[in-house]
C-alpha cells in the first residue's frame, strides 16, 4: 500500500482498519444473512463517502466469516473505494473462538502497521459460541490494537448471547439490539459509519467510547505515552445509537 505524503514529507493519511466479523451459522439462514449481506453492500458507498471526508485516514475493510471454522474473505485489507461484498451463506455451528484467533494474528506488528489509527471491529452474531471462545477472546484482550479499537456488536434476535458480546466489547451501550431486519439493517447502517468517526477533530460534539478493558499498559503498546498513536483518541459519536425500540416492523426474531 502506498503511502500518502504532504510536501515536505509529512504524512498525509494514516491507515484505518475495519473488520466485519459476520456469524455464518445455520441459525443465520435465511431472512437474517438475507438482510446482513443486502445492508454491508448497500452501505459500502457510504462508507466510501465518509472515508473522503476524512482526509486524515485512509479507511481499509476486510471481512472474516465464522460458522464451523472461520475465514478471512478479504485475505488483505482492501481500499474501501476498491471493495466490494461477496455474498455469504449460511450453515453449520458458531466458532466465534476461531474468530478471535484469527483477528489477534492480524492485530500484532507486523501485519498491522505501527502507524495505523485504531482500527474498528463489527461483530455480529445471532447465537452462543460452540466453541471455546474465551481463550480466543482472552488473548485479543492482551493487545494494544483491540484495547484501542472501536468495538461494536450486533446481536440479532432473541437468542443471542449478549453477555458474550459484552465481554467483547467491554461495553453494553455498544452491543446494539436487532430483532427484525429492518433494525438489524439500521444498526448495520449506523455502525458502518462509525469508521469516519475515530480519527475526528477533538472540537467535534463527540464523546470518547471506553476502551472496555484495564490493566496496566502491555510492553510494546504503540498507544503508550510517546507511541505513534499516543495522539489519536478514540472518539466514537454514542448519542447517535439507534434506539431498537423504533423498529417494531416484519416478524421478532
């Protein structure tokens, strides 16, 4: 990836990470993996549109699907302007555990660039893990690039299990309610958007999203006094989270 640079050699554009993270189970089949594909494609212009509004980021995207096993879709991360949705199915369990594991190998540096601002993470999931997701999880929560990330997760429906979400993003305001598609359609909406957010002037009428996680500051952290993210807030608008309350259409899931 080529890098942007002001005259005088100061950086232009700083790379900005987001990962879908998509539950393909076969208790996403039909209307729900239905509507999640139908949302990420309809909002990937937005999603461009608001990566040119924001000249201090370079936005990248990459997908990674788990049901029995999980699997990067996009192998490298991908422009936003250059990406473009693969459909997914649906079918076998939730290897949510899997999933963790293999984001953690795509936080540490190498591959990710020292550089980079905090990326954004968008979980969605309609069930409970069938594997073991806490080690999975317990070793992403090790690392300065998920203590740092905007994380964000969607449970649809009824069943979902919102105290894993939770622990995931270290957040309740952040784990969004979708019980119909056209909720899960709005907060699929409202959460790709996000990614235009985290790198936004501090004068901006944000609030900064808790980073979830304590503890003392892991060796190495490029978010350390003095590190090259130590200047990059993580700001996240909150007041605009859509209310699930508002989306009463179609069937409950």
């Amino acid at each position: 990836m080529e890098e942007l640079r002001r005259p005088g050699g100061e950086l232009a554009s700083r790379p900005l990470h987001f990962f879908w993270m998509v539950d393909c189970s076969g208790s996403m089949y039909g209307e729900k993996i239905g509507t999640v594909n139908n949302a990420i494609q309809t909002c990937i212009p937005e999603m461009a549109s608001a990566a040119e509004n924001n000249p201090n980021a370079q936005l990248l995207v990459r997908t990674l699907s788990f049901s029995t096993g999980a699997t990067w879709l996009t192998p490298n991360p991908v422009p936003v302007e250059n990406y473009a949705w693969d459909d997914l199915d649906a079918n076998g369990v939730t290897d949510m555990g899997k999933a963790f594991e293999l984001l953690a190998a795509q936080l540490s540096i190498p591959p990710m660039p020292s550089r980079a601002l905090p990326p954004v993470l968008v979980l969605l999931s309609d069930g409970q893990p069938t594997d073991d997701y806490k080690k999975g999880l317990d070793k992403l929560k090790t690392m300065p690039w998920f203590r740092k990330a905007v994380k964000i997760a969607i449970s649809i429906g009824q069943d979902a299990d919102d105290e894993v979400l939770v622990d995931f993003t270290g957040n309740k305001e952040l784990v969004l309610q979708a019980n119909n598609a056209t909720a899960l359609t709005k907060m699929i909406k409202w959460a790709s958007t996000t990614a235009s957010m985290v790198s936004a002037p501090a004068s901006k009428p944000v609030q900064s999203a808790p980073a979830g996680d304590g503890g003392s500051t892991p060796a190495g952290d490029p978010f350390a006094d003095g590190g090259n993210g130590g200047g990059a807030p993580l700001i996240l608008d909150m007041n605009n989270i859509p209310n699930p309350d508002d989306f009463d259409e179609g069937a409950v899931w």
